[in-house]
C-alpha cells in the first residue's frame, strides 16, 4: 500500500512541501533507536502544519513504520479538531482495512490482533489521564513495544517541557507530570522517532542536548537535532504583511492597525457590576470596531454575491479568559447589534456618523487594491437586509464542550451566519483555526508578554484572502501592538538563524549592564518584549511623541545648535559631520528632553536601548551624522491613523545614511519645523534623530538586562 502516493494526490502538495515531507522522513529514519535525536518541524503560526505532519506520517508509513502516535495539546477541542482531519484525510485507508484511527480515551475493550497488525493512529491529548492510558495500552499489547513508531508531538513546546523550583528536591527542581511521562514513554518504546511540530520552538532550542540527570531520574534530550521548516504556501499571511507592509502608506495594511486605549480595555475588564454612562461612552474603539466589523462584512458579502458566491465572515473578541468579563462584552455586544439594527428597521440616523465613518476608512483601503467598492447605498442596503433577516451571530466561547458543538467536519470553527462574532478566552487560541476573520479585537494585556503566548493567540495569521485584507482590522493597544512587533523581528531572526544552522554565523544574543557595557546574554533570560533586533542596514528612531513647551524645546534646540556649530555645521546647512559617542549622546539627550510622551506612554522613546545599539555596533567609537534642515513632516500619516515612523526621505537621506554606515552607525538628524497644521504642538523647532546600523552588523537579539 503507498500511502503518501494517495494522499498526495489528495492534498495536492507543491514541489517544496513534498521535499519538506519526504526529506523529514529520511532524516528521521536515521534517528530510529536514538532517544538523543528528537526532529523538529518548525512553521509559521496556521501555516499549515498539520497538513505537512499528515504527510509526514503516511510517507513513514511507506518506510516501515507501523504506529504514529499523535500528541495534542491538552484541550478536548484540539484532540477532537486533530482527529477528526487525521479520519477526514486517511478516509479511504480506513474505509479499505489497512489503517485505524483512535482517540486512546475512547479505545475498545478489546482490540482485535489483525487491528493491531494494521497501521495504527492514536491521538493522545498531553494530560495526565491520557498518557496513562497510552502507558496501559502497550503493558496490555506488549507486542506493540517492538513495532517501529513515529511519535508526533503536535504544539511540542506546550505541556512537553516544563521544570518548577522546588526546594524540597534533591536537585531544587521538579519536572513537570507530563514531561515525566512522555519520558517514560520514550524508555519503553525499541525502535521510534520522535517530531516536534511548532510555531514557537525557543524553548526547545534552549534545551540541553544530552541526558540529564534530575532527582535521580535520567531525562532525554528535547533539544531539536534534526530541523525541517515547513514552506509557506502562497496565500499565507503572516507577522510580514501585519508589521513589515503596514509600514508602506500604498499598501491596505497600512489602514489596518486601530488603537485601543489602555482605559478601555480596563473597562471591558470590569470584574463586578454593569457600567455606567461614564464607562458606557468612554468606549468608543469598541464601539466603532463591531460598526467596523458589520460594515466590512457587509462590503465582503456584496463583493462575492458580484460573483455569484456566498460569504461568511468573522470577528473574534479576546480580550479577557475570565467568564464574567466574556459575559459583560456579550452583552454590550448584543445590545449595541441591536440598537443598530432598530436604528436601520426604523430608518433612523442615530448611527449615521459611525456608519459612514467606518465606510470612509474602508473605502481609503479598498481603493489601493483592484477589488470592487461598493456604493454608500449598496452597503446600507445589504447591511439593513442582514441585520433584519438576523444573519449574525453573537457566540461567547469560553469552556472546551463549547468550541466542540462549534466545530465543522474539517474541525474547523463553524460559521453559520454571514457574521460570525465570537467572544472567547484561551479555548480559542492554539490550534483552533478562525475562517475569513477580518476583525481581531485583542485586549490580553499582561505586565509582561511571553513570546508564545501572545503569537499563538494571534489567529488573525494564515491562509487569507486577498480581498479580506483590505477590510481586516487589528484593535489593540499600543503596548500590545508593539510588543507584537518586536516579537515578529524577534522570530524573524531566529528562523534565520535556524535556517544557517544555529551555531554557524547566526543569531547573537547579547544585553548591557547598567553602565552601558554589552555582554553576552542568556537567551534563558530575556524578556521579549524589551528586545530589540539588531541587524546590517536596520533603522531606530523615536516615534508618538509631540513637542514640549517652547522654553523646554528652545533650551534643547539651542543645545544641539552649539554642538553641530562646534563641529562646523552652521544652521540651515546640510553637511555630514563626525561624531563623537559623548556628542552622539549629548545630542539623543536634548532630543529626548524636548519630546513629550504624555498622551501616549506607550510609544515612549527607549533611549538608554537607542545608545547602547549605537555602542555595541560602533567599531570606534565614531557616529558619522547627516544633518538635514528645514524639514516640515507631520506628526502623523495615513490621514491621521497612524503616527508618522519614516521623517527621512526615503530616496535620498536613508540611501546615504547606508552608504556611510559601513562599520558605525550613521545618524540622520533632521531639522523639523514643528508647524500647528502637521499636528504639532506648537511652533517650535527641534531635531528627529533616524540611526542606522552598520553594514558589517551580524544579526543580534539586543535585551536591556537580564530577568
């Protein structure tokens, strides 16, 4: 039986995930009986994963496996999602006799022997009960300890490894209950491989690659010796689209980041009480984004009925895992879909400014792609019609049992209505995959981020079509926003690094003390959210800021005048000049006083970051500086959505600031003219500092101090 030949024709893989699959497979079986060779498939967040795992499994089962065995992450509704698309994809192996599928909590009493000479599949939730299970069933088919086994452990980086301290221990540390058992299982098992599958793999990495000894019991590596990398297929979307395009004012995605204050997402988590008017009318992004969400959905539905297709479209709300707070968001939901929708049935234009305000902005978006705009009359008649004909659906999400009724035939979140808004906790996150989802309304807000957390939550990622994303919207704060995008460069480094083999002229990890020294740094210890990825060519410079009071910002101004002055650059002259890194920094000093954060803290400037990068990425010390006078950029862009992260000319300063940044950062200081119509302050002149990193700089992983 050629298993992967049938299933590849089914899942029409492409040449480069066909490699994928079969090159795995090769490596793999040379790791059979060595328990210090663990693999890993590393992809991007729903980029399809599974699908290449599946391959994976049928293609070792033409290489002399026997059993795969499944490991999900420990929710009912992912082991439930995996083996329903493991039965939906092997349907004809199953149908024919040759391979059986079980979830090992739902095994017979008695397995028949010709079964068990079958292929076999056994999904196998990470929980205690379950492994126990697993464990049960090789004591009672004992022959099964000798069959060759692939063991897939899907989300491996969730459950799979953990330690706690414990001072009650020999060694002050306790491994983790499932941890423990999947080691058990591995000690058992003759002859098996074992692959990781992950988005987020960094604690895999960080893993030693030998045995441990811990309380007296030996442990197995973790350690990923053999990495595949899934290839991203062409529709996919992932952090490059949200963090890297949307940074280019000709692109929709530019449009698609909308901030929340942090005042509100403090009041969709009230815990007690229903709000007041004051809390009621403070919640204005909220408001406007389910208006968004109803008008983005309406402009997709008319652009697939010009096509003669049905659409359905969804909206995910994931603001807190707390039911009373899911509970209070449901209702401001409900209530405010219903005021709309009486507002419509009755002709009234209480909603009007909203409505039209939403069809502007996505009008803005639309209009730098090639797809159909609909008409103000076209959109206010297709929403009246669905909002009469109760065509939305309003779902709150926050146990396990839920999101099983919830599920489709693929496993897959069912949609029902044309929209689809789901309010939901952690059930929703990993694994759980959100169709045609064009509004993420996202509020998990902790002191600290961990990296795969915050990316696993981010179901926005995928398979997406193209026309969805000039009405997809991200809501979120600034803090959270940011910290999304550190972690996407973050990421985006260590696949590279990965990808030149780790150890060899990858990623460097380093941080300073408090006297501004760099050192090396444990990856161990840093915390994500406070890095900064440094790499050849990279630009940094402050962004959200508005201007002081004029004597602030004169006294600043006129520090920085003695100094270019000193080193002969006269006002009004554009002229490159050397500085030193005591200038360098005197200059970032002034520029930092002057700026005035207070109406948005969390763009404030990381400046000690700023002059330690400088340091750390200086040969001599030495900072050669383009000054550039009489600049007039806007505080803001994109007709005021988004603050303005690019003063320099594009065509001309950063050209040249690359061209002397060879082996010291180059600065960009650009004059600006602070005038009241670009959205400044006031009337003052002061400097806007653009660095850039050297040519010769390797990739590094930059963290202001150990945690």
């Amino acid at each position: 039986m050629n298993y992967y030949e049938k299933l590849k024709a089914q899942q029409d893989y492409n040449n480069e995930q066909e490699e994928c699959i079969l090159n795995t497979v090769k490596l793999l079986k040379t790791s059979v009986g060595n328990i210090n060779k663990p693999g890993l498939l590393f992809g991007e967040i729903q980029s399809g994963k599974t699908r290449t795992f599946i391959g994976i499994i049928a293609n070792a089962f033409d290489n002399g496996y026997d059993i795969s065995i499944v490991l999900t992450k420990s929710t009912i509704a992912l082991t439930e999602q995996t083996y329903k698309r493991l039965d939906l994809d092997f349907q004809e192996f199953v149908d024919d006799g040759y391979l059986t599928i079980y979830d090992i909590m739902k095994l017979p009493l008695k397995i028949a022997g010709k079964v068990l000479n079958n292929k076999l599949i056994i999904v196998v939730k990470k929980q205690k009960h379950n492994l126990l299970r697993l464990e049960q069933l090789f004591e009672k088919y004992e022959k099964l300890n000798n069959k060759k086994i692939l063991i897939i452990d899907d989300e491996a980086d969730f459950a799979s490894v953990g330690f706690k301290k414990d001072s009650t221990k020999d060694d002050g540390v306790t491994v983790n209950v499932i941890m423990s058992m999947l080691n058990n299982l591995k000690k058992r098992l003759n002859e098996f491989s074992f692959l990781q599958v992950t988005a987020t793999p960094y604690c895999l990495y960080l893993q030693p690659n030998e045995n441990q000894t811990i309380n007296g019991n030996v442990y197995f590596p973790n350690r990923p010796e053999i990495t595949s990398i899934v290839p991203t297929h062409s529709k996919y979307i992932g952090g490059k689209y949200y963090f890297e395009e949307s940074e280019n004012e000709d692109s929709p995605s530019s449009n698609m980041f909308q901030e929340v204050s942090e005042k509100e997402i403090k009041i969709l988590n009230k815990n007690k009480g229903r709000l007041n008017s004051t809390e009621l009318a403070s919640l204005i992004v909220f408001k406007q984004s389910l208006i968004n969400y109803l008008i983005a959905g309406t402009i997709r539905n008319i652009q697939e009925e010009t096509q003669d297709k049905r659409y359905k479209s969804s909206c995910l709300i994931h603001i807190d895992k707390k039911i009373d707070q899911m509970n209070l968001q449901s209702e401001l939901t409900f209530d405010l879909i219903n005021e709309i929708t009486e507002a419509l049935k009755n002709n009234s234009n209480k909603f009007e400014t909203e409505i039209d305000f939403a069809i502007e902005q996505f009008s803005v978006s639309i209009c730098k792609t090639e797809y159909y705009l609909p008409s103000r009359d076209e959109i206010y008649t297709s929403l009246n019609r669905i909002l009469l004909d109760e065509d939305i659906s309003i779902t709150v999400v926050n146990s396990e049992n839920e999101v099983l009724n919830l599920l489709d035939r693929k496993g897959q979140l069912r949609l029902d209505t044309k929209l689809n808004i789901f309010i939901g906790g952690d059930v929703l996150d990993r694994g759980i995959t959100i169709e045609n989802m064009i509004s993420f309304f996202y509020g998990r807000n902790p002191k600290t981020f961990q990296q795969d957390t915050v990316l696993q939550h981010s179901r926005m990622y995928g398979a997406r079509k193209l026309e969805d994303l000039a009405v997809t919207r991200l809501y979120t704060t600034a803090r959270i926003y940011i910290a999304m995008k550190k972690m996407y460069e973050f990421d985006q480094e260590l696949k590279s690094s990965f990808l030149k083999g780790k150890n060899n002229d990858g990623v460097i990890f380093v941080n300073y003390d408090p006297t501004g020294a760099i050192k090396p740094c444990n990856l161990s210890k840093i915390l994500i959210t406070s890095t900064q990825t440094i790499k050849s060519n990279k630009r940094f410079l402050p962004i959200g800021f508005d201007i002081k009071n004029k004597r602030t910002s004169e006294e600043c101004y006129q520090e920085i005048i003695k100094i270019l002055e000193d080193k002969g650059c006269t006002k009004g002259q554009n002229k490159i000049i050397e500085l030193s890194m005591f200038e360098f920094t005197q200059i970032m000093f002034y520029c930092n006083k002057s700026y005035d954060y207070s109406q948005n803290l969390s763009y404030k400037w990381d400046i000690t970051s700023f002059l330690a990068i400088a340091k750390q990425t200086s040969e001599n010390g030495i900072i050669k500086c383009a000054v550039k006078w009489n600049r007039k950029v806007g505080r803001l862009k994109n007709k005021g959505y988004s603050f303005q992260d690019s003063p320099e000319d594009g065509n001309k300063d950063l050209p040249e600031a690359q061209s002397i940044a060879i082996n010291n950062p180059s600065l960009i200081l650009l004059h600006q003219l602070g005038l009241k119509e670009n959205n400044w302050n006031g009337e003052h002149e002061f400097f806007w500092p653009v660095m850039v990193t050297p040519k010769s700089t390797k990739s590094a992983i930059f963290a202001p101090e150990e945690n």
